[in-house]
C-alpha cells in the first residue's frame, strides 16, 4: 500500500501508542505520512501497513492473527514464543536492552519485504 498514510497500529499497550505518536507521528515513510491509531478487537485492519499487539493481549493473539491474515501487514509483538505463533518481529529485552527478532520466512510468506537494515540489526534467535 503506498498510497495514503503508512499507518501503524498499537492494540493493548497506550504508553506505545503514545511513544510512537510522539516519536514517528509527525514522519513520513517515503512520500506517505505516519499515522498511529489505537485498536482493538473491534477495529477494521484494512490498509493498514504495522500492527503492534502486546502481550497483554496473548489471549485474543489467534483471532489478530486471522484477521490480518492475507493483508501484508507487519505484524509484530513482544512476548515469547510470538515467532512461532504467526508475528514477523517479536521485541524482546536482552541484558537490560530491548531487541527484536524476526521470522524471515513468515515474512516471505505474507509478502512482506524487510529493509536491510532491519534484517542487519535482529538478533540471532
């Protein structure tokens, strides 16, 4: 979707919506504003280009997942054992640092197309 704003989703975590609003809110990717919303079970995932789910919401995690499934969007979490359960970049806190990794293949699958940088910058699982 390179059309409109590149729009991220926060579902569970307000101190993330409000860090990336702050942070990215007033970027763009390319030549399409960010725009950060706040989501829910409830919420349409249409065009939607990143969902973030926190762990406080692992209970409903299946039913995001087959919503998105099929819509290219990054989807991403931070709790463990995500990868294997269908998220593509999974934050994790290792010695005292928060760091991600990422599942390539589910990724490929869902034709979703990493920078170099963000593959570069995972840690090893």
């Amino acid at each position: 979707m390179k059309n409109g704003s590149f729009k991220i989703c926060v579902v569970g975590n307000h101190a993330v919506y409000e860090h990336l609003q702050l942070k990215y809110g007033h970027q763009t990717v390319g030549k399409q504003p960010i725009e950060i919303i706040e989501a829910n079970m409830q919420s349409k995932f249409d065009n939607v280009h990143l969902v973030f789910i926190d762990k406080s919401k692992k209970p409903e995690w299946n039913t995001y997942v087959k919503t998105l499934k099929n819509k290219s969007t990054l989807l991403v979490s931070n709790w463990d054992g995500a990868l294997n359960n269908g998220a593509h970049i999974n934050f994790k806190l290792i010695n005292g640092s928060v760091r991600y990794e990422m599942n390539e293949l589910a990724m490929n699958d869902d034709q979703i197309q990493a920078g170099l940088k963000i593959i570069q910058w995972k840690v090893n699982q």
